[in-house]
C-alpha cells in the first residue's frame, strides 16, 4: 500500500501547513517562504525587458495576443524565447509577420503558453503541459534541472513572477510544425533541430472564446490542412 501525499503550492511556494489558523475573515496557511510578487503583467515584463525578449513580444503583439497577456482575471504561464533564440532561424520572425502567415504566427505565439501559471515547483511535478495551441509540451525533470519539450529546452531564467502569471525565458523557440512544414510556409528557412513539440491531442474547441481574449484552440490549423 502506498501513502499519497497531496503537496499544495502558492505562487509556486509549497504550503508546509494548511488551515492552520482559522479566523473570522478568513484562514492562515503556513507557507515555506516568501510569495514571489510582481506588480507588472506578463506583456509589460516582456515589454520592458526588451533587451531580452523583444522579437517574441513584438510576434504577441501581431498576433493580437499582447492585450490578452495583460488581463488579470486568469494567470498564465509563458515559455519566452530570448533574442537569441530566433537566431538559429534567421528571417523566420519577418515571415511570421507577413500578412498571409496570419495563421501560423498565431500557431507559434499560442505554443509558448499555458495556463494556469506554473512555476517550476509545480511544473517539476508535470509531464506534459497543454499549450492554448492545443499542442503538448514535454516536460523533463532531470537532475540539472527542467527541460521543456523532447529536444529538453532547459529554462534560462525561471519564476519571473507576473501579477498575471509567470514568465520562463527559453533559449530556444518552440516549432509547432515540422521541418517541411517549415519550408513551405517559411521558403528557405530551415529548422536547425527537430520538431519540439508533441503531437496535439483531440479536443473539441471551446464554444466560445476565451474571456481574456486568447483564442480557444479551434483556431488553429490541423496539421494536415498546414501548408496548403
């Protein structure tokens, strides 16, 4: 027989005792440190720190998922590819932005988030986390630390905490369509690694749209109809 033991976190802090004193408005938990805070929203911490994550927020902000990562009624948690990471595929970024690739810069932007917010305490505990892209990250526990996805993206810089959320700064982008996929959206952009995602599970989309403007999964485009 086994004895499960049920572990709560806040903010990504376990709480070493629940319940532990009830009061007239309210109760007290003892937790094992301080709550991480942050005043700012997830769009302005990738906003201000420009330096760093500039080209993913500038795609947030064309794909129309900038004023969503400001809402505070539902946390998130987004997995930002640095500068950096978009230089393993030079162009792929201005392609996005065209126009006619409307579709896949969604499809891009909505793999790098999740929701509820997962801070590594609790997404250690994970083993595959669902993206708004309806796509599967893996996620990896290994003794170095998490890794997201097969090709085990480590996290940067981890826990960037967000009155909305949290932020995971990734040095890699997240492909949710493979090489020749790739190609035929992106000409002669090539993927210099493999496909990193898991093959999205079957999910009705939802009837109607999300409340703080993310766009439920039925927007995206079913891998067999990418490319045509």
């Amino acid at each position: 027989m086994f004895d499960f033991v049920q572990e709560f976190f806040a903010n990504g802090v376990r709480i070493s005792r629940t319940n532990a004193c009830q009061a007239r408005n309210g109760v007290v938990h003892i937790v094992d440190n301080v709550l991480p805070f942050s005043s700012a929203t997830i769009n302005d911490i990738l906003t201000d720190q420009s330096s760093r994550f500039s080209t993913f927020q500038n795609l947030t902000e064309k794909a129309g998922i900038a004023t969503p990562l400001d809402a505070t009624r539902k946390s998130r948690t987004v997995f930002a590819p640095t500068n950096e990471a978009f230089d393993d595929f030079e162009g792929l970024a201005e392609c996005l932005c065209r126009e006619e690739n409307a579709r896949y810069l969604s499809q891009f932007v909505l793999i790098h988030i999740s929701s509820p917010a997962e801070y590594t305490s609790t997404l250690s505990q994970r083993t595959f986390v669902p993206t708004f892209s309806y796509w599967y990250l893996r996620v990896n526990s290994l003794s170095e630390g998490i890794t997201i996805t097969k090709n085990e993206i480590p996290l940067l810089d981890a826990d960037i905490p967000a009155s909305n959320g949290v932020i995971h700064a990734i040095p890699e982008v997240i492909l949710p369509f493979k090489e020749e996929r790739l190609e035929r959206i992106c000409p002669g952009i090539t993927a210099t690694m493999a496909p990193s995602t898991q093959p999205p599970i079957i999910i009705e989309p939802e009837a109607t749209p999300d409340p703080d403007g993310i766009p439920p999964g039925g927007v995206i485009i079913p891998p067999e109809n990418v490319g045509r």
